[in-house]
C-alpha cells in the first residue's frame, strides 16, 4: 500500500528497527478498510475536489504526489516492499491493542450465532416441544410451519439490520452503534425469556433478529479500519470463529438443560445471552471509535487520540493520521462513490460480484445445516444424548478447523484455500447422502454413525476454508470506498438465500413432511458443485496484496487466474 515517506527513509528492506517503525505507522491507515457515508462523501468531495475531477486508470498507478496541505510526501518503492515484508508477529508487536479491540467489537457476532443455534436445538429439546409443539405419533414435535416462522427471525435481521446498520455508524460511529445494538439485544432477550407461546416467541425472534443482523457489519469493518495488512486475513477470518464460539456455547448450555422436564429447559439458555451483554457492557467506556470516521468527520484530534490508543508508542501517529486523510481524497478522485447505489456501478461490479458470491456459498454449500445439527443427529437415528454430545463435537471441531485456518491463510493463498475446500464439501455431501440410501439403514448403527461422522468432518473442513476466508476474501474484494455497504449488500443477500433455507430445510427434513435425512446430502452437495464452477472462473488471489494494489488490478480489469502473479508494484511508480 501507498505510504508518504521519503525513499531515503527506507534505503534497504533489511533496515529492521527503524524499517519496522515506520511501516507500522502507516499501516494501520493504508490497510484500513473505511465506510463512507453519503452525507459526508459529498462534503469531503466538495473541500477537496470538484464534481468533475476523475482520476484516469494510467493516473492511479501513479505515486502520489507531493501535497503542500497536509506535508505528505511520494511513496517509494521500498515503502511498499517494507509493508509486504512486516511479519504477523511483528504486528502483533506493534498493534496488540488494535488486536485487542478488534476481537473486542466482534464479540456482538457471538450474539447472533448463538440465537439460530439455539432455536435449531431447542427443536430437539422434550420441554421445548411440549410447551411450543403439538403430538405426532406418540411425541411432540414443533410443526414445520412454527420452526420455519421462529426460524426466520435471524435471517430476516441479518437481511435488514445489515443494509441499515450502515446509517448510525457513519452518523453516530462505530462505537456508539455497537453500543446501541447491545443494549437493544439486552433488552429484546426479557421478551425470549418470558414467552410461553409459539406466538409470543416469534415476536422475540423478529425484533432480536433485527439487531443482530447489524453485528456482522460492525465486526468486519472495525477490524479491518485498524489492522496492519499483515494481520488482515486473521482478524477479518476471527469473525468466522465468532461464529462458531456462539454456535458452541449454544450446543454446550442445551446439551446441558435438555434433560429437564420444565420450562428452564429452554428459560436458561435464554438467560445466557445476558452474559454477552454484561461482559461486553463494562469495556465501552473505554472502547476507542474508528480513527477513520473520526478524520472524516474532521475531528483531528479525537482521530489522533484514536490511534494512539490503538497503536504502539514506536508508531508515528501523525504521519498515519495524515495518511488516513490523503487515501481518502485519492479515493474521492477515483469516484468509486459512496452510495447503496455505486456498490453495483460498473467500476466496481466485478468486485460486488466476488463479494456476494463468497458471502452467499456460505449458505449454499450446507452450513444451515448446522444449526439443525443436533436435530439432523436425531432424525439420522442417534439416541437423543448422543445427538446432543455429537453437536458439541460438531462445532468443537469446527473451532479447531477455524484456528488452523489462520496457519494456512499465512502459507497458502486464499484462492487455493477456498476452492480447494469448496469441492471436499461436495464430494463429503455426496458420501453422507449415498450413505442414507443403504439398504435397512435404521438397522445398521454403523452407517448410521459414519453419516453422523462425516458431518462432523464437513464441519471442519468447512471451518477450515469455506467458512473464514469467505470473510477475508470479503473484505480484500469490495472496493475500498464502498467497503460497508458492499458488506451489508453481501450479507442481505446471503440472508435471503438463508430464509430460503429456513423455509425448505424443515419440510426437507422433519418426519411428517419430506423426511429425507442424509439425503440432503445430494441436495448441497449438488449446489455446492455448481457454486465451485463459479468460484474457480471468479474468485482471484489477493494474498499479499495491499488495498492500492487490489484497486490497480481490479480497474485493470486483469483475469481472474492472472491475480497471483501480477506484477503491479512497478506501475505504483511509474
């Protein structure tokens, strides 16, 4: 990424101390991915620069030139390599506070995960059905209609709070959005915790749903408006692992009460989302806002205190804090725009393209599967306790799979990873419905538990690569300017897509509709194939590549199976 330094303050890649300083100071600002709102993008355009001034695509290949306002200077070629060469664990070194803040904000993503997968376990819990189902054949169930209904309640909050979560954070901040969000989640959970009817619940769900779907904006865009490049892919995948945190703590709290007869069975479970709110309350005073919206906002010095807070004492704060300002009036000559409606203008299309693409696969390739784990369990023919214990398990893996994730995001590219990761969860789909279809299936325990056993293998497989590169290669794909708003894009319609799975997968599944079982396999596995087609002629490589480098690339228009080997960094100073 561009910085403004002197070429003589870089003279060789090997100056280590002082060469590791002073990437870091101009880190945090160039690998920042900021959120521009319209109100202020107009603002800013109109201080700096006229209507019609544009920048050519020859011109941004171009190093910046000398700026009299604000002192910053040419970037040099080493400056770049220098950024490049910063090793994650010299990152760490410099910013683990940033880290430290970023994990911090993406505690709201535990939130939302754990509320589907609680709902997708409750259905397999006795009380649950008792008290919210009706009898069929000797046992109550929750009828697919009232588990679609409860069910739509996340999908449909991701789906809106997502598109409007872009407003409050460019009007109010990051922070103080984040803080509304929890203490409206806070407030929704008594309706939850109190309801006694499918009805009264359904009203908890929608309006929770609504809330929650705002966390996966805020996640993603804090994180990356504060990470240097060489944390990028573990700080934007750490959302994943969120994920899979809230759907584990889900599993473990009802594993743990499903055994009860009462209403507590289901009322504690409930209960805990409060522990998410209280452990997130007491850090908010302290919580720093982004340094970005500050600088937008021309608050100068509140940025400035921002990136103190965030960053090491050997980092030059002032020299960041002017880069932050000077990328934004490139951005602005660019007019890559800063509107709902530029996210799906041709400049940056191909790059919207990737985004929802990656973001929807998610749903494709089976992962509402898991929050139907336990019940899947249950249906495939495991005993209930065994269903429950193998849904901790499920998701334990699915842990594991994420934090080795972030081993191979440092070794492997992102390309590589996902596709790679998208055609072993096709072909184990495959083999899990080709499983269902043995001949006396309910009398053979061991088909039974090597079905049960696969999915426990695609869940590690999918949290491994389908599951947290999808949020890198997100942030790395959507255009700079429009960052946020082509996240909110992605995740409303990924959200579609997952209302569309909460509607067919019960009557897919339960045992008075469809009652396929394992042969759902066929049905994912299936989608799964047709979404790696797309993902191998679309999805490029950006390991490696700073944010001016993915710009350069993406207005060249260069093929998909050219990213990798690029050679860019000569046109950066031509």
């Amino acid at each position: 990424m561009a910085a403004h330094d002197s070429p003589d303050e870089f003279s060789t890649v090997e100056d280590e101390p002082q060469r590791i300083i002073k990437v870091s100071s101009h880190t945090i600002a160039s690998s920042s991915a900021h959120l521009e709102s319209e109100v202020y993008g107009v603002t800013m355009a109109s201080k700096a620069f006229s209507d019609e001034e544009t920048i050519s695509p020859t011109e941004t290949t171009r190093p910046l030139a000398e700026n009299t306002e604000n002192g910053t200077k040419a970037v040099s070629s080493s400056t770049i390599e220098a950024e490049h060469n910063l090793s994650f664990f010299q990152a760490v070194n410099l910013y683990p506070k940033a880290v430290a803040w970023s994990m911090y904000f993406s505690l709201g993503v535990i939130m939302l995960a754990f509320d589907p997968q609680l709902l997708g376990n409750l259905y397999a819990t006795d009380a649950f059905k008792h008290d919210f189902g009706y009898e069929y054949q000797g046992s109550y169930i929750i009828s697919a209609p009232w588990q679609t209904a409860l069910s739509m309640g996340n999908p449909i909050g991701q789906c809106l709070g997502a598109l409007f979560a872009g407003l409050p954070m460019e009007w109010y901040g990051r922070k103080r959005t984040f803080l509304a969000c929890v203490l409206g989640t806070a407030s929704i959970v008594f309706i939850q915790f109190f309801a006694r009817s499918a009805a009264a619940l359904l009203v908890g769900e929608l309006l929770g749903g609504l809330i929650l779907g705002a966390y996966v904006v805020i996640a993603p865009a804090y994180a990356s408006e504060v990470c240097p490049l060489a944390l990028r892919g573990v700080l934007t995948s750490y959302v994943n692992l969120c994920f899979v945190i809230g759907q584990l703590f889900a599993n473990g709290v009802t594993a743990g009460t499903n055994q009860r007869s009462d209403h507590w069975a289901y009322s504690i479970p409930f209960a805990l989302q409060w522990f998410w709110v209280l452990l997130i309350l007491p850090g908010m005073p302290f919580a720093p806002e982004s340094p970005w919206w500050l600088a937008r906002r021309g608050e100068m010095e509140a940025a400035e205190r921002s990136l103190r807070r965030l960053a090491g004492k050997e980092v030059d704060v002032n020299e960041a804090l002017s880069l932050i300002v000077e990328t934004d009036k490139l951005e602005m000559r660019m007019q890559a725009g800063s509107t709902y409606r530029d996210v799906f203008r041709r400049i940056n299309w191909r790059r919207t393209e990737i985004s929802i693409g990656v973001y929807a696969i998610q749903v494709l390739s089976g992962i509402y599967l898991i929050n139907y784990g336990t019940y899947f369990f249950q249906q495939a023919g495991l005993p209930d306790q065994q269903a429950f214990n193998m849904g901790i398990g499920f998701l334990a893996v699915g842990f594991v799979g994420t934090c080795v994730s972030w081993v191979l995001l440092e070794h492997a590219g992102r390309r590589t990873i996902y596709n790679a990761g998208l055609a072993l969860l096709a072909i184990l789909q495959f083999i899990i419905g080709i499983l269902d279809c043995v001949p006396g299936y309910h009398e053979k325990t061991g088909v039974i538990w090597a079905q049960s056993s696969l999915m426990v293998v695609w869940n590690f497989i999918y949290d491994m690569t389908v599951g947290p590169v999808c949020f890198v290669i997100l942030c790395e794909c959507s255009a700079t300017k429009v960052r946020a708003k082509t996240i909110a894009v992605s995740t409303a319609i990924q959200a579609i897509l997952g209302i569309v799975m909460t509607v067919a997968i019960p009557y897919m599944i339960n045992p008075d509709q469809a009652n396929l079982r394992g042969k759902l396999g066929f049905f994912f596995g299936g989608l799964a194939s047709l979404s790696l087609s797309w993902a191998f002629l679309r999805v490029p490589e950006t390991r490696g590549r700073t944010f001016e480098e993915l710009d350069i690339m993406f207005e060249r228009n260069v093929p998909t199976r050219q990213f990798g080997n690029y050679d860019v960094r000569h046109l950066m100073n031509a």
